[in-house]
C-alpha cells in the first residue's frame, strides 16, 4: 500500500513551500524593524522577572494619509458653508425641506408639497421659506399633467408677487413659459399655448433683463415664434391655392412684418410676389381703359419687384434666391446686388439654423411637437406686434387702386395747375398773356341783380359776379340765372307787399273754436248697504259650506268618475 502525500502533486508542493518562505521573510523584516528594551524586576518572593518592550520604527512616508480631490473638494465646500447649510446641522426647517427635496426626486410630489407645506406654516420666519415656495411650484411642474401645470403655474406667479426681488423670480417667469411651451400643439392644430408661450417669454425678457435665463428665453422665443410663423405661411399657401389673392396678401405680408427671422422667409416673399403677379394678370385681362389699366399694372408690377428684390438684398443665402432672380429677369428688371454686410448678415442667420438629424425626424414622427429644428440660434426676437394686416384692408386698398386708377379726375389724369411764372412769360407774337380762366363759381345769394339807386325808375340794372364775365339777362322777361326779378318800371308792374310769395297754409283761414273742457266725471255710488253681505260669501246657517257642484261628464278623480255604458245618456 502506498503512501498519500498532503499534496496530490509536486508542483502545488513546491508552490506551497515558496509561499511559507515568503512569509518567514516578511516576518523577519518586520522584526527587525522592531526596537526593543529590557527591564529586571525582582517580585516579592525575591525572583527576578525581565520584561522586554518592543516598539516599531515609524516610516514617515508611508504612514503619511494624502486626501484625494474629492475629499479636499468637500472639505473646501464645508468651510464655505453657512452653519444651516452643512450637513452634520439639525435645524428641524432645513430637516424638512431636505427631505421634501428628496422626496420630489424620488418622484412622491403629494409627499414632497405635504412637507413643504408644513414648513412654510410653522416656521413662518425660516430662511427656507422662499426656497420652499418655489420647490412647490417645482413639484407639480415635474408631475406634469395639464392640471399639475395648471397649479403650477400659479404658484410660480405667486411666487413673483411675493419676491419680486429675487434672482430665483426670473426662473419662476421662465418655468411659466415653459409650461406652455410643453403644451405647445403642431402649426395647424390650436395656436392658443403658443399665443401664452410668447407672451410669458417676451414678459421675462422686460421685466428681467439681466438674468443669466435671458440667452435661453430669447432662443425659446425664437422657437416659439418658428410655429406662429409657420402656422400663418401655411394659411397663405392654403388661400393662394383657391386664388384668393387678397387673404393670400394679407397673411405673406404679416409673417414678413412680425416675424423676420423666420426659416422659410424665402419662399413666403416670393410668395407674396407671385401673389401681386397675379394681380396684375388679373387686370391685364379686364376691359378697362388703357391709361387706367397701364395704372393698375404698375402698381401691382412694383409690389411684386419690391418682394423679389428683399429676397435678393437681405436673404442672398437662402436656398430660393435663384427663383426670385428668375422672376425679376422675367419681368425685365435689373437685378439688385447685396451689399458685404448684406450678404454676412444672411450667412450668419442661414449658419445659425441646426440641420436635421436622426433622432430630430424619428422624434417629430413618433412625437405630437411642432418642429423648431430649423429655428434661428442668432438675432434677436420680435418684443412687440406690428399692427397685423388682414384680408379687409388689403381688399379696400385694391378698391382704392381701382379708382384712383380709374377716375378721369384721379391724381394720374388731372393736369399740372399753371404756375404763376408760366402766366407771366409773354406769347410768341409778343402780345400779352392772357390770364387763365376761373372756373365759373355757383351762384351765391350776393350775386343777386339789385336795382341802381341813380339810374332811372324804369330801367333794370344787374350785378356781375366777381371773377367772372357779366351774364346778359333773358330776352323772355327778367329772370336771371333761374331767379326772376320782379322791379316796378314802364310797364307799371308792382312789386308786392309779400314779394310774389305765396301765403302758406289753406285758403279759409277763418280761426277755429276754442277747444271745450271736458265735462266732470260722475261722483262713485256704492250700492251695498252697510252692514250687509253679498249673497256669493254668505255662508251656511250650520257653519259648514257647500261643496262645489261636479260635472261627471267633464271631469273625474278617484271619487267622482265618468260615466260609462248607458249612464251616459242619463242627464241626473
């Protein structure tokens, strides 16, 4: 029988006896290491006893402890602490609202505002009750929801009412207007979170202009203001698509107006020309006079240039520029260059825009959000609203084209008046020049012929109207611009008393009775007797009173029925 060996091969026995050797070595280095001192002592039976002391030589090098970043970074943070602020404090309001901070993260909102809640009542002069209002605003506006945003919204405007002042009172306004920027629908669904969204960025802007929050706004601002325009560009294109020009106008002229910085402003001004184009062709081929129609043509040529010039001079990087020149050399018309800083304004906003990506696309396919990828990150926002331009008065300013085009006596048609130089330079043949004629005036109550106090009885005299040649009087009697003059002269006509009027009112003019005065109404006769009562409310000499006859063949209830069968043909 042979022996077993404690290893079951000599290889693991070797490696044993190596690690046993290691160890004897680290051991004997460590005791040399090892200081010692011996002392004798003698006990009371008289034996002596050595006790030895043994004692480490310390390295300095390594028992040396060398924070790390993180730690010398806390130990920084903990000496710029206030003393409610560090960690190790007990403040029950500090207690609170840590744990309200750590509850909203571990998203238990109901937990969180409880707590926040509890702070604010019953420590009324914490420094945390500024920060506590604004963390309940914070909480339902992560809960979200549309009645969590709605809450939301009004503690954060509560929270700028009570501290105006405070750099958190931009952050409050800016969570407003992103309350409605989350609600915001696609351009051709309701615009009414949009309309709310600008109106709360443009407010922070003005009342917290030196925010830090102010760069974001403005490009939230930017986006927001995309989808407006976007929506309005939309309604134009639907409304030229049914050649109703005047609407088409109308919104083309109000996103160039309001929203400069628009994405596709190319293509909304030629739009807006091609809208005005076809105006014209429309008026090429009416029947109209062709001073008034060459008019027409121009004014709605010149509309149209102007477009298609503005997209040549201000937008000379958009990728349309090529079809606003096309048309401008079709029309005949010199094409305008754009200056240097024209052409570096273009590129810098054209550079400004991000470009698709994948996860942009994938997220505007799954996702109900308006598109704001091509949103400009450079310039600066529309603050106020022109005055917008609707369909109505486009169509009353074509009215008025028409007829200022159109009249005989428009400002187009009507001569240039004679200058006072003009009627002063002498004719060819020397003569003197002959003032121009006034135009005749209407007769005025002035102008009527009076009777000259030194010519005789007899004769009939007349007054010129100033400014004008004298109007010789008609050979049928005296009657002179419609009005007769009635003079007593040889014929021994007499003038009246009542000048040849007429007495108005009838010929009997024998006056009227006086008017009667009505008779006095008869005195009131009561016909009762005192004392006495009518027969209807006299009662019963037993004190009970009479029931009210029933007709059955009327009426019925539970105790008087109809009739039926041959009972109705008994009258009792």
């Amino acid at each position: 029988m042979n022996k077993r060996s404690f290893f079951p091969t000599l290889r693991a026995g070797t490696l044993a006896g190596v690690a046993i050797a290691s160890l004897m070595l680290s051991s004997i280095g460590a005791l040399a290491q090892v200081t010692g001192s011996s002392q004798t002592t003698t006990d009371a039976t008289g034996q002596q006893h050595e006790s030895v002391t043994l004692s480490a030589t310390p390295d300095n090098k390594k028992d040396k402890v060398v924070p790390s970043k993180d730690t010398k970074k806390e130990l920084r943070k903990e000496k710029t602490m206030k003393p409610a602020d560090k960690p190790d404090a007990k403040l029950p309001d500090k207690v609170l609202y840590d744990k309200a901070v750590d509850a909203t993260k571990r998203g238990h909102f109901d937990v969180a505002r409880l707590d926040l809640q509890t702070l604010l009542n019953t420590y009324p002069d914490s420094q945390y009750q500024m920060k506590a209002k604004l963390a309940i605003g914070d909480s339902w506006y992560k809960e979200g929801g549309t009645a969590a945003l709605t809450q939301a919204e009004q503690e954060y405007k509560d929270f700028i009412t009570f501290f105006p002042n405070a750099p958190e009172a931009a952050e409050a306004q800016m969570r407003v207007g992103d309350i409605y920027f989350r609600q915001m629908d696609k351009p051709d669904r309701d615009y009414a979170k949009a309309t709310h969204a600008e109106e709360e960025y443009r407010l922070m802007l003005q009342q917290f202009p030196e925010s830090t929050l102010v760069p974001q706004a403005k490009q939230r601002l930017r986006e927001v203001q995309e989808v407006m325009a976007t929506r309005e560009a939309n309604i134009a294109a639907f409304y030229q698509t049914h050649n109703n020009y005047p609407a088409t106008i109308a919104r083309f002229q109000t996103v160039v107006d309001t929203y400069p910085q628009y994405s596709h402003m190319d293509d909304v001004l030629v739009g807006l020309g091609d809208a005005y184009e076809a105006e014209a062709r429309f008026v090429r081929t009416m029947k109209l006079p062709e001073a008034g129609k060459a008019r027409l043509e121009k004014i709605y040529d010149d509309e149209a240039i102007a477009a298609y010039s503005k997209v040549v001079l201000e937008h000379s990087a958009s990728p349309h520029v090529e079809d606003a020149r096309d048309r401008l050399d079709a029309m005949n018309v010199k094409i305008p260059q754009p200056t240097p800083e024209q052409i570096a304004a273009s590129v810098a906003l054209e550079n400004s825009r991000r470009q698709y990506r994948l996860q942009d696309r994938a997220r505007l396919l799954v996702l109900h959000q308006p598109d704001v990828v091509m949103a400009a990150r450079d310039g600066e926002p529309t603050l106020a609203d022109p005055a917008p331009t609707i369909a109505p008065h486009v169509v009353n300013q074509i009215k008025t084209d028409f007829n200022d085009a159109l009249s005989p006596n428009g400002p187009a048609a009507a001569k240039p008046a004679t200058t006072t130089a003009d009627a002063a330079t002498p004719t060819a043949d020397g003569a003197a020049p002959t003032a121009p004629a006034a135009p005749a005036a209407p007769l005025a109550l002035s102008d009527v012929p009076a009777a000259d106090a030194g010519a005789a009885s007899g004769a009939s005299s007349t007054t010129s109207i100033s400014g004008a040649a004298p109007t010789p009087p008609a050979s049928s009697g005296n009657r002179i611009g419609g009005v007769e003059i009635l003079n007593s002269g040889a014929s021994g006509t007499t003038v009246p008393d009542n000048g040849g009027l007429k007495a108005v009112g009838p010929t009997n003019s024998t006056p009227l009775p006086a008017a009667e005065k009505a008779a006095a109404a008869p005195d009131a006769v009561n016909d009762i007797k005192p004392g006495t009562q009518p027969a209807a409310q006299a009662g019963n000499a037993n004190g009970k009173n009479k029931k009210p006859e029933f007709d059955k063949s009327d009426e019925s209830d539970s105790k008087h029925k109809k009739k039926k069968g041959l009972n109705k043909l008994n009258p009792f």
